[in-house]
C-alpha cells in the first residue's frame, strides 16, 4: 500500500521547543509517508541546537522566503486564479475570518498570499494531505491553501494560549473547515468542544505528542539533590515559585541545585532576582539544549520540576518520565491525564509556593519515594505517550479520512496499538 504524501507546516520548524514535531515527522517517514516539511518564517539560530535540527532545517520550504520572489507570488497566484470562484471565496474567507481591526484584515490578507505560494508549492510536490502544528496563523495558511486548492488538510492543537483568544484565531472555523482534527488531551478537546460546532465533534480525535522512550532509558539509583527545569523561561511557567522553592530549602539540603534548560523574554528577570537571593552557586541558567544534551541532563538528576500556571501536555514531562525521574508539577489542564498524583509523581495547585516546597522537600528526602515515582511514570509513558505509536494514530486518521472513512474513535484500541 503506497501511504499518501503529506506536508507539515508550523510558524517556525524545526524550533529547539518542539522536538515533538521533530518525533513525528521522522516515524510518519519511517512509516513510509514522504514529508515535506514547511515553515511560514526561517527559524532562528538558537533553535539549531543539534545536527536533527540543522539537517530537517536545510530540507524545509521556507513560505516567507518564497513570497518574497514577485514572479514567485504572482506565478503562484495566476495559477489559482484560473478557477475565479474558488480564488475570490477563499478572499472572501480569509476577509470573513480575520481579526477585527485593520491590522487584523492586513495579517489575513498577507496570509492569503502566503497560502497561495504554499498551495502551487505542495501541488507541484504532490502532495496530497497537509498537517498543521499549532493552530494560530500557520493553521490560518493551511486552511485558506486548502480552501485555493481542494487540498484535504487537518491540524494538531495544543493549547494552552490558543484557548486565551478562540475567537481571535477563528478555531471554530478552523475545526469546521478541517478534515479532522488532532487533539493533545482529553481537555484540549474539550476546550476545542466549546467553540467547535457539535456536527464536527466526531472528527476531533485524540493523538499524543510522544517521546521514544527507548532514548530514555532508566539509570542506575541517583543519590544526589540535583533539581531540573526544562522550558521557556516566560511567565507562564512559573519559574520563580521554584528560585523561591530553592531558597527556603537551601539550608535544610546544602547540596541542593537547580538547572534551568532554555530560554525565553524572562531569562535577564530571573537571573537578576538569583543573584538578588544570593543563589548563584545553586542555579544554573544553561540556555537550550539538544535532545541529547537534555536526556544527559536527566540521566543526572533526582527531581524534575515543573511549576508552570498554563500548560497542554508538556512534552519535557513525558521525558523525565521516561528516564525514570519523579516529577513535580501542577494540576493543570491535561497534565493530570500524564500524572497521576501520589502514583507517577506529585501535582500541586498552581502559584502555592508552600505547598511546591514542602513537595519538593518530601522528593528529596525520600529515595525510595522517587523510585517508585519513576517506575510508574515510565510505565505510563511507554503505555499511553510512545511517540512511534501516536505517529500511527496520525497516519491510520491521515489514510483513514483521505479515503473517505471517518473514524469513530477518540483513541486507538489498545489491540491495534499493540
């Protein structure tokens, strides 16, 4: 059976914070899809952390940087002009759906063009099914290149942020218009239920971002009081309910550190405020690093720690898990469908400084506890968030509804999974 030729479009691809994507593109390849993967803008340097990185940067269509050739954009657009009233619907659609605001109708119409590069790029190619990650305004792209072009396409979504503004980004339509969609939890969907009309409920499924946890595989017994972050340094994650953490604890555990793994617009802020405290010695800001680097970071550690106030699923939660380290995060969206409080790990309520320290304090005290933490979180992870059986899910969907048959399940039965 020949599987169908797909494109991947994010914003930015390949990005250091989405490894996932990475994941699932290179199992939908060794499944035997051919992917072209699509970025709207060329990523920046930073993300490049590793030879992955580099390699799937240099095979990427890069939209922005074709739209910036006029005979490209003008040879792309006379091509969907020829059929006039699906050209000046799909106008109409992206006039329909944009922002209020003149800015708003501006970004809509620049994504109008963009769509119209992208289509007469994915059509010389081949390509027969479109996959969207991250449904803001590269889902924009993909949904007004599908309406151009007939091309079937489908989206992921995440959240948390894209529930902060559903109606700015136009999900509804988005989940109307879609062949199906992809959804990162059992909440995601819900959260996608409130603005979807319920006719498209059916075809909004369940497929996890995963991890291979055979690149996790457990160590031998940590015996030390080393602490790890992995994410953005922004806001939303609430880094400094941990540097606060850190500084009641410091004189009951002398040995404790904490490493903090990536960046973001917070980083000088936080740094600041560990100097201010005196815990220079303790926490180590690393910046980004590679999926290897990272799964050498928790090979080292006792404790992985969490705090954030918005999440989906967090990925970096699925690795530690993997490599067997107990986690301590919060009680949030669908991080309770990964964590199970008091079995895989520990979940807090959001922003409780208090009660995060003494959580902490209790993993660090307590060797026995976080081995029994990390067993069960591995276990979880290898059951439910294998990245090789999720990238199945998608191509059983992908096949499934470009073949015209609709799937009624949420999730894949365990037995076809295994």
């Amino acid at each position: 059976m020949t599987l169908p030729k797909i494109a991947y479009l994010t914003g930015e691809y390949p990005r250091a914070s989405d490894t996932f994507i990475q994941r699932e593109v290179a199992i939908l390849r060794a499944l035997g899809h051919e992917v072209l993967t699509c970025s709207i803008r060329t990523t920046g340097a930073e993300h490049l952390v590793g030879p992955e990185q580099r390699a799937e940067h240099a095979r990427t269509f890069k939209v922005l940087d074709a739209v910036r050739n006029p005979a490209t954009t003008l040879r792309s657009h006379w091509r969907w002009m020829k059929t006039p009233k699906r050209y000046l619907s799909t106008l109409a659609l992206a006039w329909k759906t944009a922002p209020k605001g003149i800015k708003g109708r501006l970004y809509n119409l620049i994504y109008f063009v963009e769509a119209g590069v992208l289509a007469a790029k994915l059509a010389d190619e081949g390509v027969t099914h479109l996959h969207n990650h991250i449904a803001k305004a590269s889902c924009t792209v993909a949904m007004l290149a599908g309406e151009l072009s007939g091309l079937r396409w489908s989206f992921t979504i995440h959240g948390p942020d894209i529930f902060f503004e559903p109606h700015h980004w136009r999900i509804d339509e988005k989940a109307a218009r879609a062949a199906f969609v992809s959804c990162i939890s059992h909440f995601c969907r819900s959260q996608l239920m409130c603005f979807a009309d319920a006719q498209h409920w059916h075809k909004l499924h369940i497929v996890h971002c995963g991890v291979d946890p055979s690149r996790y595989a457990p160590k031998p017994v940590r015996t030390g009081l080393r602490a790890l972050f992995v994410g953005r340094l922004a806001g939303v994650k609430g880094v400094p309910i941990l540097i606060e953490a850190v500084a009641r604890l410091a004189t009951t555990y002398p040995d404790l550190t904490l490493r903090l793994v990536g960046d973001g617009p917070d980083r000088k802020a936080l740094e600041a405020e560990v100097t201010k405290r005196g815990l220079q010695d303790r926490i180590d800001f690393l910046g980004y690093k590679s999926q290897a680097e990272v799964a050498e970071e928790l090979a080292q550690t006792d404790v992985f720690v969490l705090p954030s106030f918005a999440e989906g699923v967090p990925v970096v939660l699925m690795e530690a898990m993997a490599s067997r380290v107990p986690v301590l995060t919060t009680r949030i969206a669908g991080v309770p469908e990964l964590v199970e409080d008091g079995v895989s790990g520990r979940l807090m309520p959001p922003g409780d400084v208090d009660a995060f320290a003494e959580a902490l304090s209790k993993l660090l005290s307590d060797s026995d506890l976080r081995q029994t933490y990390g067993a069960a979180g591995r276990a979880k992870v290898v059951a439910d968030y294998d990245a090789a059986q999720e990238a199945q899910w998608l191509s059983e969907l992908i096949v499934s509804y470009g073949e015209g048959r609709a799937v009624p399940s949420l999730r894949p039965s365990k037995e076809a999974a295994s």
